[in-house]
C-alpha cells in the first residue's frame, strides 16, 4: 500500500514540476492571407483560367503568357 502511495506522490509531483516549467502559451498573431486578385481571366488563345494581375493583355483580349498572345496575334495577322 505505500508503494503505491510514493508512485502517486512521483506521478503528482512530476505533473507539478511540469505544469510549472512549462513555458506559457502566447498566441501567434493571425495574419489574413494577402489577396492581391480574385478575378480570374479566360485565356483567348487556350481558354485556361488566369489570375486577374497575371494575365497579359492585348487590347481588349488577355492571355495567360506573351507566347500564346504572340500565337493568337499572328493567327490575326494571317487572316487579314
């Protein structure tokens, strides 16, 4: 029977020692995730869907890279 109260009284004093050196908990500051554009834009050429401030724009088409509005604007060209 003692045995089993100087196990409990470890057990209980090792909790203490823990919760005691236990370094407090301080909350991290939220940062709201940086949204720089929630448009997205219809490639003219390939149809893929591109972020507003990504897209390359030709006049009144956008393109979601320089080579695909090169491609569509020499496909223009050819056809006048």
């Amino acid at each position: 029977m003692q045995i089993l109260f100087v196990i409990a009284a470890l057990v209980l004093l090792f909790m203490i020692v823990r919760l005691l050196l236990r370094t407090p908990k301080t909350p991290r500051p939220q940062q709201a995730p940086k949204v720089t554009s929630r448009r997205m834009l219809r490639c003219d050429h390939c149809g893929l869907h591109v972020p507003e401030n990504e897209a390359v724009r030709e006049g009144n088409k956008h393109f979601c890279c320089p080579d695909h509005r090169d491609m569509a604007l020499s496909k223009q060209s050819t056809r006048d």
